[in-house]
C-alpha cells in the first residue's frame, strides 16, 4: 500500500479525509474523501490506494467473515466463563 505524503484537498477547499473502504469489492483499500461525502459534500472522491486483484477481492471477505464469526465465539465464552465465576 501506498503512504499518504501529501495533503489532499477536496472541491470544498478542505482537506479531503482518507478513509477505509470495508465494501466487498474494495475491502481494506483507502480514498479520500470529501468530510461531507455522505450528506451534501462537493463530491470529491479519490482513491489512494490501487485496484485489488480478483484473488484479494473474493479471500479478504472471506477473512474479514471468519474473523466476526470467531470474535462473536470469543465473546459468548468470556460470557460463559462470567457466569461459570459468579
């Protein structure tokens, strides 16, 4: 991934904001936006980091699914073993 030098700035004259896309098409890849991208911002939208391939685009979903699945397991056995103590 790239590292972000520089300042973007959007339509609005302000700094762009960068943000993670976690969508199934671009998981994990980062843009820049206008801070009021989703309401009544300029539009400005720019992509910092470049295209995924097709591999990386159908695994990183995977992942990301496997990993809610064993964090919500995690957290229903720290439930577990509060109730076992108490």
């Amino acid at each position: 991934m790239s590292t972000i030098s520089r300042p973007i700035f959007c339509h609005c004259g302000k700094r762009a904001m960068v943000r993670t896309s976690w969508t199934n098409e671009n998981p994990g890849r980062r843009f820049h936006s206008c801070e009021d991208y989703k309401t009544e911002g300029c539009g400005f939208f720019y992509w910092e980091d470049p295209p995924m391939c097709a591999r990386a685009k159908v695994v990183i979903p995977g992942l990301l699914a496997k990993c809610s699945r064993y964090e919500a397991k995690l957290e229903e056995m720290r439930r577990l073993r509060r109730t076992l103590q108490n």
